[in-house]
C-alpha cells in the first residue's frame, strides 16, 4: 500500500470511530472504506432470534461450533469460520455461521485472538446524538483518537506468527474430532471476514515451512524454501483486511473473494495484482467487486439501505455456492 497509515489501520479501526446514529446507516457507513461491525455489531436482521450453536474448546482453544440440525444422520462438510475483530462471542458473527450450518456445513469458528478480540464500545441506541453540542463534539473527537489507538494496538498484536499456530491447532484437532465430515468433503473449507479474510488466503497457501507454523521467516532465505502444503481444500472471503499481493500470490488452493471497490484496506491495485496472478497460474478463484457498499457490509447486521442488503444476500450465495462446488 502507498500509504503507511492505511497500511496499518484496519476497519477495525476505521469502525471505531462514534456512530450519530443507531441502528440507520450513516453517511459514513455508506462510503467503501468503512466498516462498524468490523469490530462493533450492528442490529440483528433476525430479531431476537438466538444462536443455535454452542462454545466449547478444539486443541485447549475456544471455538463457536454449529451443526446441521440433521447431523450427524446425513453428511456434512468441515467448515472453518473466521470472523471480523468482533471474535466468537458476537452474536451476529454465531448467527452467520449458523446459516453456513443450516446449508449444510459443520461450522467451527475459533478464537483466532486467543481471548484478545478488538476493543469496543457499546452504543446506547436510545441516546440523542443526532445534535450533538460543541461540548459533546470534541469529546466524542478524543474519543475517537483514544479508540483508534486502542484498535490499532490491538492489530498490531494479531500478527500471522501469533494467529497461525492457534488456527493451524484449532484445524487438526476438529479433524480428528469430525473426522466424518472432513472424509465427506474431501478435506477441510474455510470462510472469512474482514479479518479472517486474510487467514483464509494463508490457509489456501503454500508457505515456508516455518511461516505455516507461525515462526519468524529465516535469516539464511535457503533454510526456509520447504514448503507446507495448504490447509484447506477451498476457501470463500469477504472485504478481507490488510491482504498483500504476497498473501494472494501464495495461494494454491481454489478461492473466491468477495471484494469492495475502492477499498481502503484491500486496494483494488493489490486485488487486481493478486487476481492477475491467480490467472496467469490457473489457480481456481473467483472475485466480485461490490460497488457502493461499505467494507464490511457482507457480515450479518441490519442495513436499511436496501442496496446493502442486496449486496449482503448476494456475497452470501456467492461463497456459499463456492464452498458448495469445490
């Protein structure tokens, strides 16, 4: 990226910044780089309607885990599911694993933070903030500041070298304990958000042996050309965040990206650059590019504009026939 400061700030810091509103889309959240529930859920589309699965722990690691309602009777397919900053506990984020459950998938959704998800702030959605005072403005200004800090100290703990081992963990342990389901489909499938996004890319890839395993790259670049095969069979993302060319040039397994135009933390030169490589290795991959939506706007939260909602339905088919196919 051109530009440092994007470089390292991801919608989980761009989504801290104080909605005026509640549950209405604000301006902001219409323009393509932001995303609240990147770290903040938003309303749920589905009322008070709860989750159907249940947290419990793979490999001494905490995971979200929701079955088809006919499981284990009929086959099922292994899927890993990677959230936003907003981690397993989100309801929206349980809520969206369990429509990859209702489809058919076994779903198990690690906390890839290790009990460290984004910082947030609850929003009182009965608070007038539609006129804020001069008073109310500045400090609603500071904070903002002392939210992006925390954000972006926070992301700055959640490197590949701390998030691989737990995911790489979470991935051999459900293959053991559902190995049915990873028999049925050949292997294990991956889906992504904002965050995740990225991990599905490094899931799909062939890496150094040592970068697979979370390690710091050798010094001595010869110690490090054996490589480790991909840990999925195929793997969907949405609005991914702070992937590189080198992410999306390193991947082998079969991908589908569902991606925002003009998005400040997945630009569309790195998107193009990566896709032109996909074609040129004949890597099976699909990208749709969403105009007019914010990044973020694939993950389960209410919108009222009726575009994003659109949107949001169609990116769900999209990876879900994906996963579906391969």
């Amino acid at each position: 990226m051109a530009d440092d400061d994007v470089a390292t700030r991801a919608p989980e810091s761009d989504a801290k910044e104080p909605s005026m509103m509640s549950s209405e889309d604000t301006p902001a959240q219409k323009g393509a780089s932001m995303g609240e529930h990147c770290v903040t859920d938003r309303p749920s589309p589905f009322g008070d309607q709860q989750p159907s699965g249940e947290v419990s722990k793979i490999a001494d690691v905490e995971v979200y885990i929701t079955k088809p309602s006919d499981y284990p009777h009929l086959p099922s397919k292994l899927l890993l599911f990677l959230s936003s900053g907003t981690g397993i506990y989100s309801k929206n984020n349980q809520l969206q694993a369990d429509k990859y459950a209702s489809e058919g998938f076994l779903v198990v959704m690690p906390d890839q933070f290790a009990g460290d998800p984004a910082p947030n702030s609850a929003i009182d959605p009965n608070a007038d903030e539609q006129n804020p005072s001069m008073i109310e403005k500045v400090k609603i200004g500071l904070a903002t500041t002392a939210k992006s800090f925390m954000v972006d100290m926070w992301l700055a703990r959640q490197t590949p070298e701390k998030v691989l081992p737990v995911l790489r963990r979470v991935v051999e342990g459900a293959k053991e304990e559902f190995a049915d389901a990873v028999a049925n489909g050949g292997g294990v499938y991956a889906v992504g958000y904002c965050f995740g996004g990225k991990y599905v890319c490094l899931l799909a890839a062939e890496l150094p042996d040592s970068a697979a395993h979370g390690q710091a790259p050798p010094k001595d670049e010869e110690a490090g050309m054996a490589k480790a095969e991909p840990l999925i069979k195929a793997g969907a993302l949405a609005h991914g965040t702070l992937i590189t060319t080198e992410d999306l040039e390193a991947i082998k397994s079969p991908i589908s990206m569902a991606c925002v135009e003009n998005d400040q933390v997945f630009p569309d030169d790195v998107r193009t650059a990566g896709q032109t490589y996909l074609e040129k290795n004949k890597i099976k991959h699909e990208v749709k590019v969403y105009s007019g939506v914010p990044h973020g706007f694939a993950v389960v939260g209410e919108y009222q504009d009726p575009k994003i909602q659109e949107a949001q339905k169609e990116a769900f088919e999209q990876m879900l026939e994906w996963l579906k196919s391969h």
